[in-house]
C-alpha cells in the first residue's frame, strides 16, 4: 500500500492503494480485486438522509458473497481539523442501522478485506498488522465529502495506477477509480 497525503483546503486526507507484485495468484487477484469492488459499493451508498450501516452492509455483503471477510478491528473515520474523528465508518453491518448520513459530512472509506478471517494481530513494532491466520488482504481508501445530492470523492487521481488499476482484470468504477474507468470506456480525459 502507498499512503498519499493530499492537504485539501484545511482537512487531512490520505488514500492507500494496493498493487500487485509479479504475476498474481487467483487469491491474491480476488483479495485486491474484491476490496477494489467493496470501496466503490461503499462509496455509491454514501448519500444525504442515508445511514451510516448502509455502507458497511454494502461491503459485507458483497465481500462475504465473494468468500473473503471484512477486517472489524479498523474503521473509516471523519476527516476534518483532525486526522481521525468522528463518525466511525465501518465497513461490516446492518443497512438501516447507526447514525444518519448528512450533507457537510467529510470521511474515510477503506475496507480492508481478507481471503480468510477478518480477525488481526498487531505485531511487536506496534505498526505492522497482520491477518491472524496469515491470510492475504487488500485495502482501497478515499476520502468521501457528503453533498444534498449525493457525494463527491475528495481523493480520486488523475492518472491510472500502474500495477494495479492496469490490470485487464482489474474491477475499477466510476467513484473510485474515475481515470481508470474512462480508460477502459475507451474515453480521455
């Protein structure tokens, strides 16, 4: 992963990517390819008057139904002022359920999905976190700002992403990945 610091105005926003190394397994395609997926899911729930499990259960269900699981030690946050505030965006729930979505609403989406459990350990650096069965994990993150008719992703680039967004098997959309989108749409700009 490789952490972008984008300064926007007075907020804090960052946005990992994952890409691969070599020639990929099927694992590690289906990993990066359905975290890819659970971020632009996530992403397109975010709207004015929705609930905040609306997101999560969105990239629960679609990870689950692709056989990998959601990590639940770590959340989305709200981006302001400070790096990590309020609200807490999990990436695992029940639609309809925890706090409405509102407009002026600034926060992280980044689910971090795993080929096998969802649960993690933290190693002795207290950095490194690792799948406590070893398992492979891939994350995506943007920053989202909640608008009245919808939203608008504070983090997307302009350019495809190399080793990642290139792939022909790569599952980019049009939230997330716009660039990447437009290229395999076979549009510039």
């Amino acid at each position: 992963m490789s952490p972008r610091i984008c300064p926007r105005n007075t907020a804090i926003t960052v946005t990992p990517e994952t890409f691969y190394i070599g020639e990929p397994s099927k694992e590690a395609i289906l990993v990066v390819e359905t975290a890819r997926r659970c971020l632009e899911l996530g992403i397109a729930e975010v709207k004015h008057g929705k609930r905040i499990g609306d997101i999560g259960a969105a990239i629960q269900e679609y990870a689950e139904g692709r056989g990998c699981s959601v990590v639940r030690d770590y959340v989305g946050h709200g981006v302001g002022r400070e790096f990590h505030m309020a609200p807490q965006i999990p990436h695992f729930g029940r639609r309809g359920k925890d706090k409405r979505i509102k407009a002026g609403m600034v926060f992280t989406i980044e689910p971090m999905i795993n080929i096998g459990g969802y649960r993690t350990e933290v190693m002795d650096d207290k950095w490194t976190v690792l799948t406590m069965d070893r398992s492979l994990s891939a994350q995506f993150e943007h920053t989202v700002l909640v608008t009245r008719d919808g939203r608008e992703v504070l983090t997307t680039r302009k350019r495809v992403l190399v080793n990642s967004e290139d792939k022909p098997w790569a599952d980019v959309g049009p939230l997330s990945s716009p660039a990447a989108w437009n290229a395999k749409q076979g549009k510039t700009g």
